[in-house]
C-alpha cells in the first residue's frame, strides 16, 4: 500500500490521503519508523520483501518465488529440481498487454494449465517439464535438472512491452540449454492457446485471453530455518494469505496455513473472513502473519480510487475489528503493520523505497508520530532499519 506522492491528490501518498483512523490510532500510541525491506542487489519482489520482513537473510536463503510456490501447493521439490513461478499472461500485438491475463479465475487456469501440460508431454523436448496448477494467474514450473543461473523478466514490471527482448537469457554458458528450453515452451504455449475453447469464449465475452506462459525467478529448495527455532517466544504461527508465495514462505518458516474462503487477493477479496481466521488463530498460536494483497494488485493497475478504497478497507474492515476485539483480552496482543514494498500506481510495479511501520502493545513508550504513513513514518523513533532488524524488534516487545 506504500506509494509516492501523487498531484492529483495534493501531493499526498495514498496513504495520507486515505481515511485510515485505526492505523492512525496505532500509530499515535505506538512506536513507527521505516523499513527497507529489499536488501541491496534484490529485485524489489514480494518474495523478497516478505521473506525479509520475517527475519530471514536473504543472501543465505532466498531462491527466487518458485520455490515457494512449490511449497504452498504441497510440491515437495527433489534435490535436481528447478522451480520458476510461470504466469499466464495475455499478449497482443507482441507485447505483454498484462501479468495476469485479465484476472483469469483459477478454475479458468486449471483447465489452461492442464491442456498445456498434456500437449508438451507429448513432445520429448519437454519430458523433464512439469506445469502445476497454482491460484489465479499464478503456477508453477518445474525443470528436472534446470539450470537456475537465467536472467528472467517478471511480467508485472513490463506492461506494453514487446515480449520477444524480455525472453529468458543465461547468466553463465551453461545455462544455455535451460534457457533455449524455457523459451521454446512460451512459444509453444502461444501456439496452443491461441485457439483454445476457453480463450475464444474468454475474447467473445470482451475479456483478456489467457495466450502465453510467461516463467520467472527460478531458484532451488531454501534452506530456511522455521521461524520456532529462532525466537523463542513462538511456539506455534499460522500464515494466512490469498498468494502462493506467500504461503510458500509461511512453509518453509514452520507456519501453518490457513485457508480462507473468498479470498482473492484482489479488492473483493473477503476482509472479515481473514479477519475472523486470524483472531481465532491469534487464540491457539503465538505468531500469526496475515498479508493481504489487494492494494498491491491497484497498484499494479494503476488505480488510485481503487487503491484508496484497498487502503480504506484494510483499516476499517481489518485492523479496526481485531484490535478491538484483542483490547478485550487477558493476554495482551503486540500488533505491526506494515507494507512489504510499495507498488507506486503511477508506477505500476515494486520499488525498493523503505515503507512505513508502527509497532503496538499494551505499555508501549509511544512516539510523537501522530498518522501511519510515509512521510509521517520518517520521524519515528525506530528510525530507518533494515531487513532482519524489524523482526527482532518486534519479537522484543
């Protein structure tokens, strides 16, 4: 929900242009400050962002958001196996028109990603791929004995772009024979889905076919240590989320997942229900992670009003109802809020701009900011940290 300042809003961020009170409260009895979630040489990627924020070191774990894309569908990946998140874009004119194919359903998807996965197991070229259903526009890849060393583009970061240059290139000679793989499938799936029943009925009712794979950040298993075994204070955690990576991370970080139903990741996606899940798990578990992704998708789309109104709803459909409901308890519940990266709309896509934070509990020594945003945020008493600081912060309170 971070983003820049915008002039047909004053010069305000959408973060101080919103009606946010119950951030604002928080924010006036609590502690802030900003955080550069992205660490130098990273591409500002929610997988990374996030992966940060829970404490981990990135240079010693990250491998690109296939894996945890992996992990969240329950793939459990071999030693030999390379994963790439794959999108299913929509392509016109030869450029990519946008990363998620018009917002295609994940039962849409399902039927794309099985038909593609049928057709190029008939060709040997392809035996040792294997596409996965993930949810929405999101999937996976997996190359037995792929070469992870590729320099991929996300698609997100290219709309109107022609697609041909951003074809995956090696980094090093011997991932060339990965590289001429993968780029031999978009291409194929262009062929195939081109004349699919689904895309035509998708373009006669004015919709964005779903006409090419587009796979990206590859990696290999992580090695990330679950999240008990570093701060003692948690016992147990849960992660809640509508997005593969993110439940993904969650995995890997010893959280267990926890579905809920209507949940999008887009604008619509069903706010109370995340927010009962989580004051429920907040009952049984120490550590609850609850990440919502619709101010990211506005973003994306370049949608002001859209965003303010993500924004809107987070405060008055989230976080007003939990923290009204854990003021009640017995056991005090500390409570952080934070963006993982900014998706300026003016922008369309991540940037590596440090966002704001607050930090709040029972007792805490409250700063002077008096709103949670970005400006406001600069002057918090936590000040700038970076990366696996926030959490060790948090985990002090």
């Amino acid at each position: 929900m971070a983003d820049w300042p915008v002039a047909s809003l004053g010069g305000k961020t959408l973060l101080q242009y919103a009606q946010t009170p119950n951030m604002d409260k928080l924010a006036r009895l609590g502690r802030t400050g900003m955080l550069k979630t992205v660490p130098v040489g990273f591409h500002p990627g929610s997988e990374v962002a996030n992966t940060a924020i829970l404490g981990y070191n990135l240079k010693e774990v990250y491998e690109g958001r296939g894996s945890l894309e992996a992990a969240s569908i329950g793939y459990e990946l071999q030693p030999d196996d390379m994963a790439m998140r794959c999108n299913l874009i929509c392509v016109a004119d030869g450029r990519i028109k946008n990363h998620s194919a018009g917002h295609i359903t994940t039962e849409e998807a399902d039927v794309l990603v099985r038909f593609l996965q049928e057709e190029l197991a008939k060709d040997e070229q392809f035996a040792n791929v294997t596409l996965t259903t993930g949810i929405q526009y999101r999937h996976l890849l997996v190359i037995k004995g792929g070469d992870k060393r590729l320099r991929c583009t996300a698609p997100h970061d290219v709309p109107g772009q022609e697609f041909m240059p951003l074809l995956v290139k090696p980094k090093l000679m011997e991932a060339q024979p990965t590289a001429d793989l993968i780029n031999r499938m978009i291409l194929r799936s262009q062929e195939l889905l081109a004349t699919h029943p689904l895309n035509l009925k998708r373009v006669a009712e004015g919709k964005d076919p779903a006409n090419s794979l587009w796979p990206w950040s590859p990696g290999y298993r992580p090695s990330m240590v679950p999240l008990t075994e570093t701060y003692p204070a948690i016992k147990s955690g849960a992660v809640i989320s509508a997005v593969d990576l993110i439940k993904g991370i969650g995995h890997y970080a010893g959280l267990r997942n926890i579905e809920v139903e209507g949940a999008t990741g887009l604008y619509n996606t069903n706010y109370e229900g995340k927010t009962a899940a989580t004051l429920e798990a907040l009952r049984t578990d120490d550590f609850v992670y609850l990440h919502i992704e619709a101010s990211d998708e506005a973003g994306h789309e370049g949608d002001i009003p859209l965003k303010v109104r993500t924004i809107e709803y987070l405060d008055s459909r989230v976080v007003g109802p939990i923290v009204e409901e854990v003021s009640g308890w017995d056991e005090p519940v500390a409570i952080a809020i934070l963006p993982d990266h900014p998706t300026p709309c003016e922008h369309r896509t991540h940037t590596a701009d440090p966002v704001p934070f607050l930090i709040y509990y029972p007792g805490i020594e409250a700063d002077s900011v008096q709103t949670f945003d970005e400006v406001a945020c600069k002057q918090g008493a936590c000040g700038v940290m970076e990366s696996e600081e926030f959490m060790k912060e948090f985990m002090n309170c």
